[in-house]
C-alpha cells in the first residue's frame, strides 16, 4: 500500500472544533501544521454528521470569542438559510485556505513511534485513497475526543465517574465507577404547507404514550434538538459505540414515530428531514496531565496563574443510563449551576507522562465532574485555540510545553481576541504613549457595554502621535453581540424561519485612514465586514491613524471596544 509521509512541526489528530481552531491558530503563528481526521468534515459534534449546535458559556458578555466566533460570524454572512452543509463548507474552507496547513481527512490514526516518553511520529489510515500517512511532528495534540493516543502512546487518562473522597467533590457519586455521560443520534425536522405522512421502519422502539417517554414536553419547538435520545453511559463509551448506536436509531425512528402517530404533538405538517447516524458523544477518555481540574476549582472560578481558557456551562451532569432513566418523567440531567466562568490551565492540556503530547476538547485533565461542565463545543473551541497559539510557541522559541513563557502565550491569545477570566490585555507601548479621542478603546478589555465606544455618523477613532511612528498594524475590536440568543446552526426547519444574518451590531462599512510621514494619505476601505476582530497591516511611520465607521448591518449606532495601533 502506498505511504504518504508529512513533515511539520504540529500534528493534530482530530478535527473537530477543538483541533480545527488548534490547527489554525498554529498554522497562523506560521508553523508547519497537519490535522489528521478520520472523517470526511470537520466539526466533529458540531458537524452536518451530527448536528449539535455550538454551546458554551452562560452569563453576560461570556460568550467565547477568538477563530471559533471568526468562524461562527462567517457562516451567519454565508449562510443564511442555515444549511449544515454549506455550514461544513465554512469549516472546511478555513482549513483548506490556511496556509502552512496540511489536511489528512478520512484518515484514522492507528499508530504511532515512540522514542522513550516522546511521540515521533502517527500513522493514518485513509480510506479514500487506500493508504497510508505518517506524520512526523515536534509536537502532537490529540483532540480527537475519544484520546485515541493515550493507548497508542501509554499516556495516563481516567475513564468514568471519581468517587468523593478522591477530589473533596460533593456531586461526585459514593463509589468510583467507570460510567460516563452517553452519546445521542439527532434528529431534525422541516415544517411543510401539507400535511406529511410517516411510516417507521418495523424495527423502531414502540412509544404509545407520553408516558413512555422523557421530556414529554420537548417536541416540536425551535429549540429542541432531541439531545435527550441517549444512550451509552453504563456501557463502554467507545467499544460499545456501534452497539449504541444501532439501539439510538430504533429509539429516534419510534419517537419520530410517536410525535406524528401518536397523539397531537402539532406535527401534522412536519417532515423527518435528517437522522444522525453517527452518535454524538459527551464522555469517553479524559488524559491526565499535571493538573486535574476538579468540581472546588471549577465552584472557586478556576484562577490558575496559568490559565489560558475558561469554561462556564452549568455542571450538566446526565444519568448514564439518559433515555433509560426511569424514575419518573423529570429532566435526565443533574444540573449544578456555575455562578462565574472558571479558568482552565496550561497545566490540564498536555500530558502527564508524554512530552510532547497536549490535547484539547472533552479529553482534557478534569475530573468526571468538571467535565460537565468544560465539554461543551465552544469551551473545546478555545482550549483547541489556546493549545495551537501554545505549540507554536513551543516550536518557535523551542522550548518544551512545560516550560513556555505563560504570560507571553496569555497575551497573544488575549490579542488574537480570546478571553480569559481575570487577565488583562497589555496595550501596545505605541497606543499607550499616542494621543486618543476616546480612552476607552484602549483599555485593554474587549467586552462588557462599559468598555464600548459608541459612535454616530460622523464620528470617528482617532490615535495622534508626537512625532511619525512606525506602526506595523491596527487592531480592531467590533460588537458581534456577544448575548446574542441566536445559535450558529438550527435544530429544527419551521416556514416561518427568520434568515440567520450577521449581528446588527457589527460595523459593516468602515475606512482605516493613516497619514504618511510625507503627509499623504493611505485609506484603507473594507466594505462588508463581518468579523469581530479585524487586524489591517499599516508598514509605514505614520502621524495619525482613524478608524471611520460608514455603516453597520442594522444598528443605529457605532460600536468598537477596541482600536489600537502596534
């Protein structure tokens, strides 16, 4: 069989969220990068495959923002009619357009090379193209959710529930166990303007009435998912996957069947249009790194001096046995609030024993507890941020992952616009020295309403300086709405459906302006805008700079919380 052999500098296994923002954060520092994934999209959970929107933290201004709210904000512009295929698109085509970034899907790592404690290399198996792919790596970040590498490489990892005593952790169970959260099979569906018929295949699950189902009141509605279809986590969460799986479809085509046979449940003129027959998955391996994150440091608001993410998702613990769950009809999940959104270490993404291995995702070093709270797909979306802008790190000052400058790697993720609770982004020396018309910009915090200038046609941002500077770039912060309710894809297709389309909040318009040290004038003009963050190469020793707003996508007024010249 042929062989394909790829020599970078960061390999990610793995490309959902977490290892697509993992891969792309790295391949922008400008390293060499391979993403291996085993299936033909990225997305992982988020994808056409399965079709869980993208959740995150709650509470005011927490939303995450950085590549994974860049890629969110390009599909509301492309992608009006939230179609998950053209959804996979944008995915795709940030990988596939990134320069110093190797794609390997349909690839399934199966291997790897050790030397002592060190990964050399990981070998993929495509099924496409019926070969192999080796990737050879300085560093190598397994984001693949189920920690394919720990077994490969003989990294240590957990699987299953810590009993209390092990962490101090209240919510833990009595007794150590090796359940986990289960995995679901969605499904979605599409109001019509007649009625629509529905057989069930003979070996659907059976539901005459309400009763033999949970969450009765979950049926149709623009915020059901059907996330409570699972299954899986008294079972083993990844050799018995296809077993649940076969067991998931019989329960989503009896429900399907219940919904519209069953009773009214106002389904008359609703359409099954997609069943997942791929299972999402909450819980399989967690690594263990020098840290493990548990249920007190996710209460106490995770303040690491390394922190370098967050998580804010209430403590959605779900009953392994999910739909099984008998008593009664009540909620399958245990929810503990989490009062303020916690800090994850540097310390929790790579491994314990392995060198030069990190992850990101749901395979994180925490403890089953904790998880419940850091598993989300935005949450996996900044650790996946945080580890690429980390490896690249490594790999340029070449220094092992242990041992990187922290502070550096929290500023450059804070200026590549991540958020992490309780760190303040440092202004450029340049901005802090120049003349502004509204301090507020650079104040170093890039969300929250106190911290937004609020403009009017006519109105403009301007730095001066005591004499011609030399500024590399502009950096631009915009209001994307950041407690917006809307979801970056939908779970169901009512006629009524509003067009999903960029906050209005956003400015859509605007010109950058700087004067030369001759005195000319250099524009640049963007028109269309839809990004959050905006960075505009400048190169030349310049008097002045503005920031002209034009236009926004519906609001009245102008809104930017940051502008600052480097």
């Amino acid at each position: 069989m042929r062989e394909t052999v790829h020599n970078v500098d960061f390999c990610v296994v793995g490309g959902g969220l977490a290892g697509l923002c993992a891969a792309l954060a790295a391949a922008r520092k400008g390293i060499k990068v391979a993403v291996m994934q085993d299936r033909p999209v990225f997305g992982g959970n988020a994808s056409s495959e399965v079709r869980m929107w993208v959740c995150g933290a709650h509470g005011a201004d927490n939303r995450e923002t950085g590549i994974l709210e860049e890629i969110i904000l390009e599909n509301f512009y492309v992608n009006p009619e939230s179609n998950f295929y053209v959804w996979d698109s944008v995915l795709f085509g940030k990988a596939f357009t990134q320069e110093n970034l190797e794609m390997i899907l349909n690839c399934s790592c199966l291997d790897c090379t050790m030397d002592g404690n060190t990964v050399k290399s990981v070998k993929g198996w495509q099924t496409t193209t019926q070969s192999y792919h080796t990737v050879n790596a300085k560093h190598f970040a397994d984001c693949s959710g189920d920690s394919v590498l720990a077994p490969l490489t003989g990294a240590e990892f957990m699987l299953g529930r810590e009993d209390k005593a092990r962490f101090g952790e209240s919510i833990a169970p009595d007794t150590a166990d090796r359940k986990t959260m289960g995995m679901s099979c969605l499904l979605q569906a599409r109001e019509t303007d007649r009625p629509q018929k529905f057989i069930p295949p003979a070996w659907a699950n059976k539901y005459e009435s309400d009763a033999d189902l949970p969450n009765v009141d979950q049926y149709m509605n623009d915020d059901n998912n059907f996330w409570w279809i699972e299954l899986g986590g008294d079972k083993d969460s990844i050799a018995d996957t296809e077993e649940v799986r076969n067991e998931l479809l019989k329960i989503v085509f009896g429900v399907w069947d219940h919904i519209k046979n069953k009773g009214d449940h106002g389904a008359e003129n609703w359409a099954l249009d997609w069943v997942g027959f791929l299972p999402g998955k909450r819980e399989s391996r967690r690594y263990v790194g020098d840290v493990i994150v548990n249920q007190n440091d996710v209460v106490s608001g995770g303040r690491f001096p390394d922190s370098v993410a967050y998580a804010g998702w209430t403590m959605d613990n779900h009953f392994p046995e999910g739909f099984n769950f008998k008593p009664g009809c009540e909620d399958i999940t245990i929810q503990h609030p989490v009062d303020e959104p916690w800090g994850i270490p540097w310390r929790s993404l790579y491994s314990k024993n392995i060198s030069n291995l990190l992850f990101a995702g749901r395979n994180i070093s925490v403890t089953h507890v904790a998880l419940s709270s850091s598993r989300v797909m935005a949450t996996c979306g900044i650790l996946g941020q945080a580890v690429g802008t980390g490896a690249a790190q490594a790999v340029k000052t070449n220094t092992d992952i242990r041992n990187i400058d922290i502070d550096a790697l929290q500023q450059t993720l804070l200026y590549d616009d991540c958020f992490i609770p309780n760190i303040r982004r440092r202004i450029s020396p340049l901005a802090a020295k120049a003349e502004v018309n509204c301090e507020i910009v650079r104040n170093g915090c890039d969300r929250g309403e106190k911290n937004l200038w609020l403009g009017e046609r006519g109105d403009f941002l301007e730095y001066r300086f005591a004499e011609p500077a030399a500024v590399k770039e502009v950096r631009i912060v915009f209001d994307s709405k950041l407690n917006r309710t809307e979801h970056n894809m939908r779970c169901s297709y009512p006629l009524n459906m509003a067009q999903a389309k960029p906050p209005e909040t956003l400015i859509r318009d605007y010109t950058v302006s700087c004067e030369l040290e001759s005195g000319k004038i250099k524009n640049i003009e963007v028109k269309d805008s839809h990004t959050r963050l905006a960075v505009h190469k400048i190169g030349e020793r310049i008097k002045n700079v503005r920031l002209i707003p034009k236009t926004t996508w519906g609001d009245k007024k102008f809104r930017v919380f940051g502008f600052e010249p480097v």
